[in-house]
C-alpha cells in the first residue's frame, strides 16, 4: 500500500467518525444557570458538570456546542431545548 493509500484511509476513518451535525446554545438575558443547566442534563444527557461548563461558556462566549452528532438524534434534543425556552439550533 502507497503512503497516499493509507493517508486515503487513514482519512476516511476519521471522517466516518466525525459528527455532522452539532447543537449551538445561544445565550439570553432570560434563563437561569439552574434552568439551563438542569434542562441540558434532561434534553442532552450531559452530567451536571458538564452542563454548568456548558452554560458558563453560553454566558461568556455567547454560544456553545453542547451536543453533537447525527441528525436525527439532534433533532428531538433541540426540540426539548427550545420548547423550555433555551435558544438553539442545529448546524
């Protein structure tokens, strides 16, 4: 096998592992820490931790990916996200 053969593969794997799709949080002026991080564990299954890191960044940064991956699983986790109020879209 060539050096650009394996490259190729070595490429393809990573790609079929990258997610193609991810969910941005949006900050507000609306929702609480508590709210936001209590409905990223319910809407997004992150561990508490990781949903208070999640919204610490919101609120600095403005926005942030809090999940990523296939579409069709994105879909129903966003859903739940702006049904409580949250601002989020998939990209």
């Amino acid at each position: 096998m060539s050096t650009k053969e394996k490259y190729q593969e070595d490429l393809d794997v990573l790609t079929e592992d990258t997610p193609k799709h991810e969910i941005i949080l949006y900050n507000d002026d609306v929702n609480t820490f508590d709210h936001v991080i209590n409905t990223l564990v319910y809407a997004c299954d992150h561990e508490e931790e990781q949903a208070h890191q999640c919204a610490l960044l919101v609120h600095y940064k403005g926005k942030c990916s809090v999940k990523s991956g296939e579409y069709d699983d994105l879909k129903p986790r966003c859903s739940k996200l702006l049904q409580a109020g949250l601002s989020a879209e998939i990209v």
